[in-house]
C-alpha cells in the first residue's frame, strides 16, 4: 500500500545532487522542513523533461515565497540525475534524488514495473506534500496522466489546505 497523509516518509540511504552527488538519509533530508517532493518515471523522459519538472522550476519562486523546499525522485544513478539538472537547468535548491536502485521509492509504495517499455522498476509520477518528513498531501498521477501532481496544482492544493501558513 502506498505512504498515505499523516504518514512519516520512510528514512533510508539515497543519493543527492545539488550541484555535487552527496549519500544522504531522507530522514535528515526532509526534517525540519516544508518539501514538495515530485516523483517522476525516469531523468530524460519526454513528459519529464518538457512539462513535469520544468513546471516546477519556472514556479520555484512561488513554492520558496511559502517556506517550501522542492526535491525531485527518479529511479536513476546519480550521474544521470546530475546530467539531467545540468539540461534543465535546475535551480539552486532544487534537490535531484537518484533512487538507483528503487529503495525510497519502493519504501513509499509508489513503484511500477515499466518492463513492457525497458525501463524496469521506476517511480510512479506522483507529488506529495511533507512537514518534518509526515506526509500532508499526495498527488499520484493515473498512468499516462499528467494533472494532479503538477506544479500548479499541488500549489492550488497547498493553499486551499492552509498548510503552508
């Protein structure tokens, strides 16, 4: 069963790139702070690359004018995350977390088999709300589908919730 709201993130290794590859811990990751984190099939993706994430860079300003901090999941190795921010031009700030080999994303409960399209195991598209690691909001995306977990509307959410007040 996926993380559900009220939940506490799962607290496992990762690797993080923001500018140089850093081996953290989401528990430390996401403590003492508001976080989007945006999940996304795969770095390089077609609707990765040209609508998920860039969506979340061009509103980087207004998630940081609420207190809240932007990572983004994929099950990738962290030189192909740190290939990808580099092409998309990520913000400082904006965390790239390369789930090599699934863990996080697999503790969350929001894994799928892409086998049929060579991908393997990879994130579903997906975008949650956390406060000090608990899980308030959470978007996940039906498959082929890009409306609930997009920069937009988890801002619309946010502020229709108070959460980040």
């Amino acid at each position: 069963m996926p993380i559900q709201p009220g939940d506490k993130l799962p607290d496992v290794a990762i690797r993080v790139i923001d500018g140089d590859v850093q081996s953290r811990h989401t528990g430390e990751l996401f403590a003492t702070r508001k976080t989007v984190l945006v999940g996304v099939p795969g770095a390089f993706t077609p609707t990765c690359s040209t609508l998920h994430v860039p969506g979340y860079i061009h509103h980087a300003d207004d998630f940081k004018a609420r207190g809240i901090d932007l990572m983004c999941l994929a099950v990738n190795d962290a030189h192909v995350m740190r290939a990808w921010a580099a092409s998309l031009q990520t913000p400082p700030g904006l965390l790239m977390l390369a789930d090599g080999n699934a863990g996080f994303t697999r503790a969350l409960g929001l894994e799928f088999d892409g086998s049929a399209f060579g991908m393997g195991v990879r994130t579903r598209r997906f975008a949650l709300y956390a406060d000090d690691g608990e899980v308030r909001l959470l978007h996940v995306e039906a498959p082929g589908e890009l409306r609930v977990s997009t920069a937009e509307a988890m801002l619309a959410a946010i502020d229709a919730s108070g959460l980040a007040s």
